[in-house]
C-alpha cells in the first residue's frame, strides 16, 4: 500500500449515475459530491431508494450492464475511477478499495472452506506464499474476533451462524489491508449484540490499519457510534453533510430534521411527546418535482421558490464543512419546538384478555436427517407464564432464536403447546389448532407480520384481499355492507379509498404493511400479535406504522402484543416488557421498570447494545463475549450463564448447576437471576442522557 498520497483516499465530485431501460433514462443518483480523507469514517445514511448503494457501486465501477456514470468524476487517491481500464480496476478492487455486503453468505463460496478463500485474497493480488496467506489469514481471524480461529479456517460458511459469517466477510476485506473499506448496511441481518460487537470491531480494526470507511446505514445511531463524519441523502441528492456533532446537534436542512422527529430517541412519549411522521411519500426516480426534491413534503416550502430552479450545496459558515441543499437555511429557526398533534390521552388498561401459565413448547428433532439416531428435543419456550390486558401494549423483546416467534405462533394456533395453559377470554386454546378453533377466537386474536411483501397475495386486489377477510370472519351480511366496512378499514389505515382497486405490486412497503393491518383488525380482533412490523420498512414510514397502531389501539381497546428487537421503539410504545433468552422469560415488568437498573444482566446488554442517534446520550458499552448457544444444546443452569459479566458475583458456581428462580419485586417486576438484592442494587443506569 503506498503512503506517499496525502490528499483525499476517496474525492466524488458532481457524480450522476443513471440506468437506462428501453424506454426511459432514470436518474438515480444526481449532483452528489463527498471526499473521504485517510483514516476517516464517513457515514452515508438515507432510506431505501435514495440512492446509497448506487454511491458505493459506483465508487466500485460495478454498474451492471444498464447503469452508467452520466457526469462528474470519481477519484481514488487522486486517480479518476472512470478512466482506468479493466485490468487497473481488477488490481484496485479487493486489495485498495474492499467491500462488505448486506447479505454475508452473498460474498462467501458456500463450497469451499473458511480458510482458503480468506488466502485466496493475498494470493491473487499480492503473489504472497500459501504459508505467509495462512499467517495472515489466521491472524485476521483472531482480529474479528472468532473463538477457535484454526477451527474457524477449517469449516465451511453453513457451519458458522450468521454473526460469525459477517466477521469472516470482515476478515476477508482486511486481508489485504485496503486504503478504503465500503460497508454496506453490513448489520441488518444481525442481533443487536452481535451488531454491536461487530460495530465496535469495524471501528477498532479501521484504528488498527488506518483504513478509511464509506459506510452506508438507515441507522443514525449506528452512524453516530462509527463515524467521524456523514452526508445525508435523500431521493439521489446529498442534501445536507457535515461532521457528527455538526449535522446531528445544529442541522440546516428540512429532511434531516424530519427524520430526527420520526425517530424515538430518549425521552420521546407516545402519549405527550407523539413521533412526527414525514407527510406524503418518496417520489419515484422518474417523477421528481421541480426545484428541491423534498419540497413537496417540506413543511417550510415555498410556492415559486423552492420550486423554481435547481438547489445548489450551500456552505454553512463556521461550521466543519458543513453544506446543506436548502434555500431557507438561514431564514429558518431550527430550534422552533415541532407542531405536532395534541398529546394523546392514554387509555388505562382493562381486564386480563390472555393468560398464559407455564407454557411449555418442545420441538421433536431427529439427531441427524439422514441416518436417525437418538431424538432431540429443541426446548423453544420454557414454562412461560405472564398475562395482557385490555389496551395494553406488551413488548417481548429478545434476539432470535429466543422464542419469540414460537411463542407466537401457539398463540395464533399454528402450533399448539406441549405443555401448559394459554386462556384466550376464559377459554383454553393451547392444544387447539387453528383449524379447529372456532371462528371468533380465530378473529380475536390476529398477526400482523414482519414483512408486508411474503402476506399479500399478488393477485388479489388490495379490496379484495380485505374483503376475503370480512367474509371468513363472517362479518356484514350482504356485499355491500363488507364493501362499506373495507372502505372504513382503509379510511382507518390511512390509505386512500382509490387504493381497493390497485394490486400489492403497486404499493410501497409502508403501504402493503398498512393493508396487512387493515386485514388484522377486520375482524375486530382483541389481540393483535404484531411481529416485527416495523423493521422492514423506512424509518420515515416506520413512525406512521407505529402511530397507526397505536391510534387504532386506543379505538378498539386492542391488547398489543409487539414483538421486536428495536428497544428505542420499544420503550416508545410499550407499557410493559417481557425479555427473552433462550426460551425462558428472564426479565418482566413496566417499560420504565425494565429500563432502569436493577437489570438482568441480559437486558443491560441489550440496552447497551441499540445504537441510539442522540449525542447527548452516554451508554455503557457491554459487548457480549460469544455467540447466542443453540436451542438445541442449552448451557446447563441458567440460560445466560456462558455470555454473563455478573456471573463472578455468585457463590459456588451456582449459575452453572440451576437454573435461577423468578424472583419478583413488591411491584410485581420479575428478574429470573441467581444474584443477590445487594449485587442487583449495585447496577448502574446503562444509558444516562447528558444534563442541558
């Protein structure tokens, strides 16, 4: 690597990229302009479709066959991109400029192992030996991180869980000590633990060889936690980029600031201090307005101004290069209190609709598919017992594999209990499948599913979709009256009513989620079971989701029971919480309760681990050692044991002989550890917002 360049690693100026189909061009990404100097971080954040990805393919020059780079210029250490042939390009990729995926088996050989295609890299493009590879491909390996890295190098990508697939990707990007490491959204499909392990380790190993990162999230906080600086975009412009503390703590640009309301941060109250979804929605490439390309969304637009011309990057005097895409910026106060809607009156919670009393779910797995052997027994929930009111939000939060889904799942009837009582109004439904359950407690308890796309059927107008559900619920008599009701439900979803005409490829991801809950409350059900509704969509859309929920809660007192790893929301939305680990209920109580010290040691890594987009917060970093054991080969006593900082604080080694008993505070808060009141009483608040 040669150190004898000291202007910018990575310099994009004035780029435009477009994809040309056959009948029209589409501007993807248009006028964008951002360096990287050496050794910095740089944060690319936007929701989908802004045109992020398309940056980072660029810088890569991989296009494919219908995109083109249609203006400006890209420059790497100086030398422009575009210009270099094949054969240059072939030398750069992978050994100066490397990148990381979203989807990590994308970038692994499924037939070949760990090891050899970590020594490929040098290989290939430095000609260095297979014994100086193997050094180098092992010492990577222990940089990321792995537990056993000789046996790491000698297994195939399906043996290693999706955490330690991401740090081998990792691995093999630093194997050849690039000047520049692209990362794109590289934590999506991870725990939040693992997430922050990995996160923590891009930012060391980038100290470690002073490589410079283009990272490309739709998480603030995220960015906030590895970057030095970032560039905000939204529909194929930069519209405002500057450092951290600059962009997060004095923004001058109208979308910046939408997204920082639509997000909850600390402090943000669902009934006093509601979240402000962004109006309207993205416009599509090829149906930009004129002027600024937030305008018709922005609530400080002006007719015939912002409107009138191209927007420029303005320069934000006194600032760290700071720029901004707005025409207002000094004429606007950026520290006008929002005008949201009025508080929302909380409704308090009613009677007990669900009770669930030592619910017991098994799951029966031959040892090997292909040649039998003994039985194992995947211990999926472990006599779970707890109970939801009437207009209650109950979050049951926890990474996957924990239970949760399964939990579910017999709670809807798609699988029944192996042991245990679930009473859904009194009446017992643990054993019952769905198919056999009657059609009233089919319609009282409903699922709203995490991805809006798998739900829908593609050939079934969005009406017709609703109808159906109207029909099996036996609700309305005649054709008409169900035609009424679902013309109400999408009036209640927000959706315009010309939607029942149009099909599910139609719609956005925030518009299909909204049928899918138009479907679950047709039936005027009392439980709404939502899975992860929110975390395929954008945050901006993420916000109107999660309001809409709520709103529709407090109309028909619904019982909610959330499911989500996303403690921000979480503790936004919910009125109790109810943390899982491996099968078993570790922590139960209020939100407030659970968030604040005493904690199960699980729940304060948890906290610790959300990235929260707030630079006034300060957290304790817990990083987790290790990976979440397998259901199916549980650590003996308490479930947590092999992953626990506390685990030194017991006597006797009790963690690791018995599983530990609930123990429940005088206001019914229930933690399921082995330390002591006084060990507990010790914890300290995991994350503390600065004092103004």
């Amino acid at each position: 690597m040669s150190t004898d360049y000291d202007g910018p690693i990575l310099e994009i100026d004035n780029l435009s990229i477009s994809f040309f189909t056959r009948l029209r061009e589409i501007p993807a990404v248009m006028d964008f302009s951002c360096s990287v100097q050496p050794g910095e971080a740089m944060g690319l954040v936007g929701e989908s479709g802004c045109g992020k990805s398309t940056v980072a393919l660029g810088v890569m020059q991989d296009l494919g066959v219908n995109g083109r780079i249609v203006g400006g210029t890209i420059k790497f250490k100086g030398r422009d991109l575009n210009t270099m042939s094949s054969e240059e390009l072939r030398k750069i990729r992978g050994r100066d400029i490397a990148m990381i995926y979203q989807e990590p088996m994308a970038s692994l050989n499924p037939a070949m192992k760990i090891g050899k295609q970590l020594m490929e890299v040098p290989m290939i493009h430095e000609g260095v030996s297979e014994e100086e590879a193997y050094k180098r491909a092992l010492e990577v390996v222990t940089d990321v991180r792995l537990p056993d890295p000789e046996r790491m190098l000698k297994s195939f990508p399906h043996q290693l869980s999706g955490g330690q697939q991401q740090r081998i990707v990792i691995a093999m990007a630093l194997m050849s000590k690039p000047s520049l490491l692209i990362l794109d959204e590289p934590t999506t499909a991870l725990d939040v633990t693992v997430e922050a392990a990995v996160v923590k380790l891009v930012k060391d190993l980038g100290k470690k060889y002073g490589t410079s990162m283009l990272f490309i999230s739709h998480n603030l906080g995220l960015v906030l936690e590895t970057c030095d600086r970032l560039c905000v975009m939204y529909s194929g412009e930069a519209v405002e980029t500057g450092s951290i503390q600059d962009v997060f703590d004095k923004m001058q640009h109208p979308y910046t600031q939408a997204l920082f309301r639509s997000i909850p941060l600390p402090g943000a109250d669902k009934n006093a201090r509601p979240l402000i979804a962004i109006p309207g929605n993205f416009p599509l490439p090829h149906e930009r307005p004129p002027g600024c390309n937030f305008g018709p969304r922005c609530g400080y637009f002006e007719e015939g101004r912002c409107n009138a011309k191209d927007i420029p990057m303005f320069d934000v005097a006194g600032d760290d290069r700071h720029a901004t895409r707005c025409i207002k910026f000094e004429e606007i106060d950026w520290d006008a209190p929002p005008v949201a809607a009025g508080g929302q009156i909380n409704t308090e919670p009613g009677d007990v609709v669900l009770k669930i009393d030592n619910l017991k779910k098994y799951y029966e797995v031959a040892a090997s598919a292909l040649f039998g052997g003994d039985k194992k027994v995947v211990k999926a929930n472990e006599t779970l017992s707890f109970e939801a009111r009437e207009s209650e939000t109950l979050a049951i939060v926890g990474e996957s594999g924990c239970g949760k889904s399964t939990l579910a799942k017999v709670l809807m009837g798609l699988e029944t209990a192996t042991d245990g009582t679930i009473l859904i109004d009194n009446r017992e439904v643990q054993s019952t499948e769905i198919q056999a359950r009657e059609t009233n407690t089919v319609s009282n308890v409903q699922m709203v599913f995490q991805n809006p796309f798998d739900t829908l059927n593609p050939s079934m107008t969005v009406g017709r979709q609703i109808i159906r559900a109207l029909e099996i619920f036996g609700v309305g008599d005649t054709e008409e009256e169900r035609h009424e009701r679902m013309l109400k439900l999408l009036d209640l979803v927000k959706l315009p009513r010309a939607f029942a005409d149009r099909m599910p490829r139609q719609l956005s991801g925030g518009q299909k989620q909204r049928v899918g809950i138009a479907r679950a409350f047709a039936g005027e059900a009392k439980i709404v079971v939502a899975d992860e509704p929110v975390s395929a969509l954008d945050v901006s859309v993420q916000a109107a989701v999660t309001d809409l929920l709520m709103e529709i809660q407090r109309e028909n007192k619904t019982t909610l029971l959330f499911i989500s790893h996303d403690l921000s929301i979480v503790r936004y939305l919910s009125d109790r919480v109810m943390v899982m680990y491996l099968g078993h209920v570790v922590e139960l109580g209020t939100t407030d309760e659970v968030f604040s010290p005493p904690y199960h040691p699980y729940t304060e890594a948890l906290l610790s681990a959300v990235p929260i987009a707030d630079t006034s917060v300060e957290k304790e970093h817990i990083v987790l050692e290790g990976d979440i054991p397998s259901a199916m080969n549980p650590p003996k006593g308490c479930p947590f044991q092999t992953r626990c900082r506390w685990k030194d604080r017991v006597a006797g080694g009790l963690c690791e002989k018995e599983v530990p008993p609930i123990r429940t505070s005088s206001t019914g808060h229930q933690i399921k550890c082995h330390l002591s009141e006084d060990v507990l009483s010790e914890m300290t608040p995991v994350i503390k917002i600065a004092a103004e």
